[in-house]
C-alpha cells in the first residue's frame, strides 16, 4: 500500500517529521517497507531560464543557449526543437544523475562547443514519454529553485506492508486512523458531501445469487473525460499509478484514499437492466487486459441484458468502460462476498486493487459514501448531471459486538494498562466500548477481522499494539526445580549419535532436497501420488523415496568438480506413501570415486562394498546394535535392494526376517541411468529396525555396566589355513571355528584370503587366528592340542575343505 | 711380587683400552678375570703362602680384581653406548613425510543439523521437548487448524506445494511451516506444553533467500498462565545464548499470523561493522522471526479448554539462523553438498555442542 505525506495529510492533521511518521507506523503493525524522497532524486536539479540562443557553428539542429540559473549564467548545447529564449524549463547540474538513464551528467564538449549542464525532457526526468521537447514550466516558476518543488514532485513516498487482517488501511484514511490513535494528530472530518440528484430516472440495477448483497449506481449524464488535474495525476504518479483518464483515475484515487474499488461504466454501451448475478456456464468476456475469460457458475458478474460486463469486483470489461469520448457513466459501488472473490480471482489468476480489496473485506458502509464521494469528484473535474442514484439488495450488516474482559489485557500481556486508557485506545479506532462485566465492545463495520471467540486476544492486540507492545516486561518462564530432564526422544538421540558416528568415519554431511527428478523416481519406484502438482522445476518433482538418488547425483556432480575422493552421507526421510506419517527416517552414506588417493605409502585405491558395510555398521551400532551378531545375508533374500550390485552387496540382519541395513557396491545399470561414471558404494540403514533397549525394572538400573571377569590365566593363539571352496563365505567358516568350544573360544579372525598359486582352481585359502582363554587353570599342551582338532573337524565338517599342512 | 703385579695391571689395563669392540673386551675380561686368567691365578697363589704374606698380598691382589673389573664395566659403557649411536645414526626416517590425516578430522557434520542441536541444547535448559511432525501434511492441518480457512489470503501467501494425491477430497500438501506439528502434539498430548518443533518446510519459491525446502523451527508454550513477557524473555534468552554474546534485545513489532492473535514480528537488535554483522548492540533491528499468542481458535482444533489454556507460539528460520551467526552468504548452498563448501562451514564430528563448553568451538572452525 502507498501513498504521500500530503495524501496522509489530507485526512491527518499533524505536526510529525516524516521520520517520525513511519517510525509509529511500523510500531503500530503498518511495516514500513519503503520511504522514496523524490526531491532527493533530483537533487541537482533547478528551474532555469534559457534568455539567449544562438546556431551551432557546426550542427543545424543544436544550438547554443545561455542559461539562467540560481547561480548565475552558463552556456549549454541544446538539441530540442522548442528550446529559446524565455523558455522556462529543468536545467541539470554537473553531477545530476538523470532518473531515466542512471547517466551522471558533466561537462561536455558538443561538436566542439564546451556545454554545461543540460535542459531536460519530460523522459529524461522519468516522468512521462515525451522524448521530443524538453519541459516547458508555467511563467512565473521561480528561477534557481529545486526541480522537484516546481514539478509538484516534492511529496514524499510511503509505502508499506499490509497484513491481509487490515483490509482498512488499504485507504490512507484507514492509515490516518491509526496514527491519530497512535496519538500522531487528528482525523480530520470528511468533506464527502451526499449525492445532489439534479435529475429523475437512472440505470436499473438489480442484484441475484449470494455473492453480491448489494449493488449502488449512480447515473451522470454529460460528462467531460479528459485528462486529470495536475494534483491528481501526481499523487497516482507518486503511487506508481499510471494517470489514464479522468473517470479511470478518480476510481484509482477513491480504491487507495479509502480502500474502496469502484467502477465507471459508459452509460451508452449498456442495455437495459444492470445486475450482479452468478455467471452461466458457457458465458465469456474481455476484460479490461483486453484478455478473454471463459466463466463458470460460481463466479460472480455484472451483466447488462446482452450479457456478461465484467468479473464482479475483480475486472471490469473492455466494451463498457470509459473512454475519453465517454459521454454518460454509471458508477458502481458494491459490496461482494470475499470468499467468492477470492476463489473467482484465484481461478482466474488475476490480481488486481480491486480484488485485492474485496477478497480482504471492504467496509460495507462505503457502498454509499464511496459512491457520494465518486459522483462528487466526478462533478467536480468531469462536470455532468447527476441522477438519482439507484440501490439494489441492502448493505449487509457487519455489525459485531464482542466481549471484553479488561484483565485479559494482563494475563496475556503481562502489562498493566489503565482501563481508562484501553477505553480511549478503542474508541479512538472506532469502537464502541459499552463497560460492564464484561465490556460490550462494538466492533466498527470496517474491521471484518475483528472476532468474538478469541477469548478478547484480538482486542488486546488493538489496545497493546497502540500503547506499546516495547512496554511488554520480559518475564522469565517458571522453571521447574531441580535440573531440566532430558527432552530428546530416543529416535532423536539416536540421530545424534548416528551423525557423528558417521561424520567420525570420515563421511561429510550433505541436505539435499526432499523432491528428485521423475526419471530418478521411476528407477527408486516411488509410490503413486508421491508426484508435485507444481513442481517448482522438473528436477525436483517427485517426494524421494530413498536418499541415495539425491546423494548419488550430488557425488556426481563434486566428481564433475574435480573432487576424488568423495564421501557423503545424509540423515532425513525417505516418503513411502502419499499420506503424511508414511516417511521413514533412514540414514545413507554414499562413497564414490577412489577410497584414497596414492600417497607415498599405499596406490590409489578404489572405493569398497567393505567401506560401506563399515559404514552401515557404525550407523547401527550408535543405536546400540551389538554389530559382531549380525549376519550378512545377501541381497536377493530380501526387497527393495535392486539398486546394488547383487554379487556384491549384502543385508545386515540379526535375523533373516529383520533386516536393519543394506550396503554394497550400487548396481551398474542404475550408475548408467543417472549418467554416474564413477564408481560408488552406499549404505541405507534405517533406525526404527532397531528395538528399543527393554524398559528397565528399576529407573536407572541398566545404566551400571555388568561386573567383569577378567582372567589371570595366560592367553593362547593358535593360527589355522583352511582350504574350502570359493563359494563359501567366511562367516561360515568362523562361525564353525567359533562353535568348537564356545567355552575356551573367545574370538576367532579372518587374518588372510587367497585363490590361485599353487591352489586348485575354485577353491580358495583362509587363514584364522582363533584365541583361547582358560579360565581354570593354564592349558597343558595336550589341551591345546585337543581343543585344535576340535576346531579343524568343525570347519571341515561345515565346509567340506581341508586343513592345509 | 709387587713390582710384578703392578706389571700386570699395566698390561692387562693397556689390553682394556686398546679393545675396540665387545668381543674383544670379552677376551681380555676371560684372560684377566676368567678361571685360568693372570688375575685369578695370582689370587690362587695366596692360597700357598705364609700368613705374613697372605696378610700383605691379600688386600694387593684382591684390589687389582676390583680395578680391573670396573675398568671392564667402564669400557663396555663406552663400546655399548658408541654401538648406540652408530645403530641410532643408521636408523633415521623422514618425519617430514605426510602421515594419514584421521577420517574423524575428515568428516563433517552439516551447519543445518549443529545448529539444530545448538537449538535442542538451548531450549532443553529452558525446558522444551523437541516435537516432530510429518513433511507431508493436509490441509486441515497445515492450513485450517491453524484458522487459515479456505480461501484466506494466507493461505495464497504461503506458496504451498501441492501432491498430485488427495485425502478428504483435498490435496495433500508439503508443510508449509512447521506450525501443524503445534497441533498435532497437543492433539496428542495433555496441557501444559513445552516444546521446540525443528524441521524442512517447503515453499515454492527461489532465489538468494528462498529455496524451495527450508528449515524452521517452531515453539510453543501453552499452560494456564504464560503472556507475551514469558515469550519476549524466552526469545532474548535464546538468542543471547544462540549468538554467544552478553545480551541480545529484542523488539515486538505487531503483525498478524492467523495463528497467534495478538501476533508480532521479533526484531532483534545488530549492527553491521563492514560487512559483518554484530548481534546485540547497535542501532539496527533485524528481523528474526514470527511470535504471537496462540489464537483460541488453533487451541479449540487441538482439543484445548481455551477458558483455561494460553500460550505463545514463535516461528524462525533455521538455515537463516545459521547464515547470521556463521556467515554463509547464500542459502542455496545449503542444499548442493558441495564438498567445499561443506568442508569449510561444516562442523567436525567431536565439536558437540553444549551449554557448559560454550555453542561453538571456534578453534575447530574449519581453517
């Protein structure tokens, strides 16, 4: 919403700087958003009269003029045809920075001639498009003094941010209103004087359907459009308004003075009755936008008996509005139903001030005064006969009045305001306030926001927001003694832990987005309905249904970069079901490229499934899995695992049935429909798989660790080399290793891995260390030696290989 | 006899000095002091004399085993520690090398996520739970229990992304805020209520400012007593905290959010030094966040006695949060996990942050 200082000053009489204006606006709920000073833009600029001028020695169209300015006399070369002598115009000085080329003016030589400053055309100052003369000021400008003051362009700009509760300062009275409340000067009465009928008979208007209860025409015969006064024209200038027409713009003018959209239609274009009614299906008409709008049943128009005139209270149509040759007009003031507008204007998508008004509330009780003022402007600048004006339906009545308890102000406050002081604040806004147990407040027809069951918070917001929200005491909150407990959620410290786990494991945290591309959807499967309607770019349109795709294209593109060895990993949820609660909070790690660079120690090295399954592992064991019971299954035994390597890759469990992770290599075919040319491994493991720990008997009674058993008792290693077919996983071999004696037994290790040498072909060798420890007594060697043979004839009988000599 | 002994001494402590290694020490030590060596023989001759001699010779004998032996001592001392030094000037490596960096200085924690933990660490001392909610909501939730009805200019205002899926015959939508998780853990729960509620929200909308999923964090307090002065001291306790310095002042400004009524904009107070900006002093005010009292209305859709129930609510930008206090200029960034900028305002896994340590590490910063 904009407006001047003057424009302000039209409805506020007050003695406050502009500084101080804008300050108590933003303090009072209307943000300042912007202040424009237009006599800081032309600063370096002056009214100057040309008193001489003479040819250009070398150019027939320029000529040399000698200026007169506040600081004496200068020479310029001037190219406008209307430049000579006596011509009163804008001289910009050395330094001006002419508006509408950002251009800083200095000294020129001009086909030789030294030149001066310069004369401006209206173009060059911005202010309209006339490019082929510059601007002639009326006799009697005084020379020397600021162009901005002799343009009438001296009139500060105020802009600032309506919420949509404020319907009512959408007209600088509304705004006026405020301030005088805010104890920023007084309203001042409105000269709006009432409709003068100088002639019987009008246009017949009647009003059908729910969405417009009442509809107020005026009918003046005779008018003169034409041009508006100066004033006018400058005050939608300031606004940013175009200046159109007389009629147009006296409209525009009463829309911001007081936040109520009106319509001029041209009487002569009109047939029979004028009537707001709902639209029929299969009706269409051009608007103002000169676009064609197809409509439906729920939209509201005004209609004559040929047919549809225009989108009620969004956009007037072409056929029927003024024009310069306009020579009756029928002025509209209605009052339309906000929903309906809203919907209408939405479905439609075109914002405009008016709808912007109606879709907010107008007060229903400018219907009249809007259209008094409206006729009374015209009159004045358009001349015309009026007619009597003609009201169908009734002005609704908005009439509210709510409770009010003045304690209320304390309780949610914690401010102690004096009632007198409450009652002062509210009627100075307009209220009513009838005392009592509680207060009977009346509410004023043009704040529709205003609620009864808010428990009287919207009044206090009204009395609090005038007397200072800066008084507000900053209270401490009640905290309960003894110390805070913990507040996280077992989920939420498990990602805690899971984060840094993983970031300790070298892996860097990525965000990425929750939305990924349709084609990398389609290879995830994601779920129906998972797709955005108004996706805000085709790369982001489907609700990602794991975080590899994301971190997968991420990887991608730090390769691209230049990066080698590239480590992501990301916490978030994955979306099964378009249905909210049907996400899943999942970690990934992703590592693509090399697993390290060559250094002087080891060669570059690729990335490993191993790393991943690290990865995983770590992720599971911060949230307290017991990762050495794990089996590893592999991928084909359970879903959702398409997406890596199937020969090398694996499910981490600690049954077949409860899956808690997956990791490997990612599949070739899906590295080639991301367009991935490195090679990558990831993890994807999902912390709900993990039980929670059992609720101890006792609080606090898990948190002891058990007692330890240590034994004194030497240790014993024993190195074992099993030669087994190459199928066979080594989980199958330690785990026969490890159920010998599960006594003596205390771990058994892979130490080493080989095919080929002197091996047969499909059989491979693996080395164990297996660990014994006694408890008892010291083992004799004939113990050791027993407890060997155990272990040699549980691998052999589990795996079928053989003890290598 | 002693004219010979002292012969002997010469000799065998010349043979002592001239041995240039251990073995030959060794072999001078077995002819001196071995069991056939000249030392012991002479002391074996004692065994032969008279008393008067073994009286004289005696002491004379048995002195000469002690200076011979510790003559041995002190030149094995010597042969062994020049062996030391001849094995320690063959044995050098090039500490210079590059040693493997560990991968724990490696990793990196996201700004978004130490930030949300600095947010979690802050406010548990103040005594909220943290409260989560679903991404994809409907609109009863994201929209009409927070008293935004249908065709509400708000409800325009909020750039929402819809799903191509429906429930209740209304569009399901992304959260456009993290207000529904207001309602949705005071549906599920009973008055009083304390509880932050961080996590990505979704508008469509981008450009330096704005990307298309965000991160906000929500807080409510709702019990039979608590006012805009709890809400005011609440909001500059955090951010004091937040940002590390002495004070931070706050200002209401009044706005509205369907929501909360009365409902107010939070400034607080900066200044800008160059192009860094200061939090707490100053003459400027930065808006922060979005605050108010629950509206009635939202606490009758939770299910709450509003003749007896209040509250405040408050509303901020996580990502702009962690822009202010670490100096990331651009919000896209945050989401194109890009390595190097992850590595230089990413955190390192062991910088926990806690109120007793102090929030951040700045030692740790990435260097």
């Amino acid at each position: 919403m904009k407006f001047t200082l003057s424009w302000l000053k039209d409805h506020l009489d007050t003695s406050a700087s502009l500084d101080e204006i804008a300050d108590k606006l933003t303090l009072i709920g209307l943000e300042v958003e912007a202040l424009v000073d237009p006599s800081e833009t032309f600063a370096n600029f002056e009214v100057a009269e040309i008193i001489a001028t003479a040819p250009h020695p070398e150019a027939d169209r320029l000529q040399i003029c000698t200026v007169k300015s506040g600081g004496g006399e200068q020479q310029l070369v001037c190219g406008a045809p209307n430049a000579r002598a006596g011509l009163v115009g804008i001289l910009a000085q050395e330094g001006a920075v002419i508006p509408a080329s950002g251009m800083v003016l200095g000294k020129a030589k001009i086909r030789g001639v030294e030149s001066r400053g310069m004369m401006c055309s209206g173009a060059e100052l911005g202010l309209n498009d006339d490019h082929d003369g510059i601007i002639e000021l009326e006799a009697g400008a005084s020379i020397g003094s600021p162009a901005a003051v002799a343009l009438g362009l001296d009139d500060p700009m105020i802009e600032i941010g309506i919420t949509p509760n404020r319907p009512d300062c959408l007209g600088v009275r509304g705004i006026a209103r405020d301030l005088a409340a805010a104890g920023l000067g007084t309203m001042k009465e409105d000269a709006t004087r009432p409709i003068k009928v100088e002639k019987k008979g009008g246009t017949p208007i009647d009003v059908s359907g729910e969405s417009c209860p009442v509809f107020a025409g005026c009918r003046i015969e005779g008018v003169k459009n034409g041009p508006s006064p100066d004033w006018l024209r400058a005050r939608l200038s300031a606004i940013g308004l175009k200046p159109i027409s007389a009629l147009v713009d006296i409209t525009n003018y009463i829309s911001y003075d007081r936040g109520r959209p009106l319509h001029v239609y041209d009487a002569d274009t009109l047939a029979g009755t004028v009537q707001a009614r709902q639209a029929k299906a299969g009706e269409s008409f051009v608007a103002l936008d000169e676009e064609t709008y197809e409509l439906n049943a729920t939209d509201c128009v005004i209609a004559d008996d040929r047919g549809v005139l225009g989108l009620a209270g969004i956009m007037g149509g072409l056929a029927s509005g003024s024009t310069l040759q306009t020579k009756n007009v029928l002025v509209e003031s209605a009052w339309f139903d906000p929903v309906a507008i809203a919907l209408s204007g939405r479905h439609h998508n075109i914002d405009s001030d008016a709808r912007y008004r109606f879709e907010r509330g107008v007060d229903p009780a400018s219907v009249e005064t809007g259209l008094a003022l409206a006729v009374q402007m015209i009159v004045e600048i358009c001349g015309g006969t009026v007619c009597a004006p003609v009201m169908a339906g009734a002005v609704p009545d908005n009439k509210k009045t709510v409770r009010f308890e003045p304690a209320r102000v304390h309780q949610l406050t914690g401010l102690e305001i004096d009632e007198a002081d409450m009652q002062a604040i509210l009627t100075q806004l307009g209220f009513e306030v009838k005392k009592g147990k509680p207060w009977q407040v009346d509410v004023p027809s043009w704040r529709p926001d205003i609620d009864d069951a808010t428990q009287g918070a919207d009044i206090v917001e009204e009395i609090i927001r005038i007397y200072g929200l800066d008084e507000v005491p900053a209270t401490p909150l009640p905290q309960a003694a003894g110390i805070v407990r913990p507040s996280l959620t077992l989920a939420q410290r498990r990602a805690g832990l899971m984060r840094r786990a993983l970031a300790g494991r070298g892996l860097v945290e990525a965000v990425t987005w929750s939305f990924i591309s349709a084609e990398h959807a389609a290879a995830f499967d994601v779920a129906q309905g998972l797709e955005l309607a108004n996706p805000i770019s085709s790369d982001l349109s489907h609700m990602r249904p794991s975080l590899l795709p994301g971190l997968m294209v991420a990887a991608q593109k730090n390769a691209d970069r230049g990066a080698r060895v590239i480590n992501l990993f990301e916490l978030g949820n994955e979306f099964k079901a378009a249905t909210p609660g049907a996400q899943r909070f999942a970690a990934a790690g992703l590592r693509a490229g090399l697993g390290g660079v060559k250094t002087w120690t080891a060669a570059a090295r690729p990335v490993d499934a191993y790393a991943a399954r690290a990865d995983a592992e770590a992720a599971l064991a911060a949230c307290g899995v017991a990762t050495d019971t794990l089996q590893v299954l592999s991928v084909d035994t359970a879903n959702g695992a398409g997406c890596y390597h199937p020969g090398r890759s694996g499910i981490l469990a600690r049954n077949p049935r409860e899956p808690m992770a997956v990791f490997g290599e990612l599949h070739p075919a899906l590295l080639a429909r991301f367009d991935i040319d490195i090679p990558m491994v990831a993890f994807e493991m999902w912390p709900e798989t993990v039980p929670e720990p059992k609720a101890p008997k006792q609080a606090g009674s898990d948190i002891a660790r058990p007692a330890l058993a240590l034994s004194n008792l030497q240790m014993v290693r024993r190195d074992f080399a099993f030669e087994v077919e190459s199928p066979i996983p080594a989980a199958d071999i330690v785990r026969a290793a490890r159920g010998a004696d599960k006594k003596l037994i205390t771990s058994v290790r892979v130490f080493d891995v080989f095919e080929g040498g002197q091996l047969t072909e499909g059989m491979k060798s693996v080395g164990l260390e297996v660990s014994l420890q006694p408890t008892q007594a010291t083992l004799t060697d004939a113990e050791i030696e027993a407890v060997c043979e155990k272990v040699t004839a549980a691998v052999v009988k589990a795996t079928g290989g053989r003890l290598r000599g | 006899m002693q004219d010979e002994t002292g012969a002997v001494e010469t000799r065998i402590m010349d043979a002592i000095a001239a041995a240039t290694d251990l073995s030959a020490l060794e072999d001078v030590r077995v002819a001196a002091l071995g069991k056939k060596g000249e030392v012991s023989a002479l002391l074996k001759t004692l065994g032969g004399m008279d008393a008067d001699d073994r009286q004289r010779l005696g002491p004379v004998f048995n002195q000469l085993k002690i200076r011979v032996t510790e003559a041995v001592q002190s030149r094995r001392a010597t042969l062994e520690a020049e062996d030391m030094s001849r094995r320690l000037a063959s044995e050098t490596l090039d500490m210079t090398l590059p040693v493997d960096t560990d991968p724990q200085f490696e990793g990196r924690i996201h700004p978004v996520s130490q930030t949300m933990e600095e947010l979690s660490a802050i406010f548990a001392s103040m005594g909220f739970d943290v409260a989560e909610g679903p991404d994809i909501e409907s609109g009863f939730y994201n929209f009409t229990a927070l008293n935004i009805p249908e065709a509400h200019p708000a409800r325009q205002m909020h750039d929402t992304f819809y799903l191509t899926a429906e429930e209740d015959g209304e569009p399901l939508l992304l959260r456009t805020h993290t207000s529904p998780v207001q309602v949705r853990t005071m549906q599920a729960g009973d008055p009083p209520f304390r509880f932050i509620a961080p996590g990505r929200t979704y508008r469509c909308d981008s450009d330096q400012t704005h990307t298309p999923m965000f991160h906000q964090i929500e807080g409510l307090v709702v019990d039979e007593a608590t006012h805009m002065g709890h809400l005011k001291h609440t909001l500059e306790a955090f951010l004091t905290a937040f940002f590390e310095v002495d004070n931070v002042a706050i200002r209401f400004r009044p706005s509205y959010f369907p929501f909360t009524e009365p409902s107010m904009e939070v400034d607080m107070r900066c200044h800008r030094d160059g192009d860094k900006l200061v939090v707490g002093s100053g003459d400027d005010w930065m808006e922060i966040g979005g605050s108010g009292m629950v509206n009635p209305h939202v606490l009758t859709h939770a299910g709450i006695d509003v003749e007896k129930y209040q509250g405040f609510a408050f509303g901020m930008g996580i990502d702009r949060l962690a822009m202010l206090k670490y100096g990331m200029p651009d919000l896209r960034a945050f989401f194109g996990a890009d390595l190097r900028w992850l590595k230089h305002y990413g955190f390192l896994p062991i910088d926990v942050p806690g109120l007793a340590g102090g929030l951040s590490n700045k030692s740790l910063a990435a260097k």
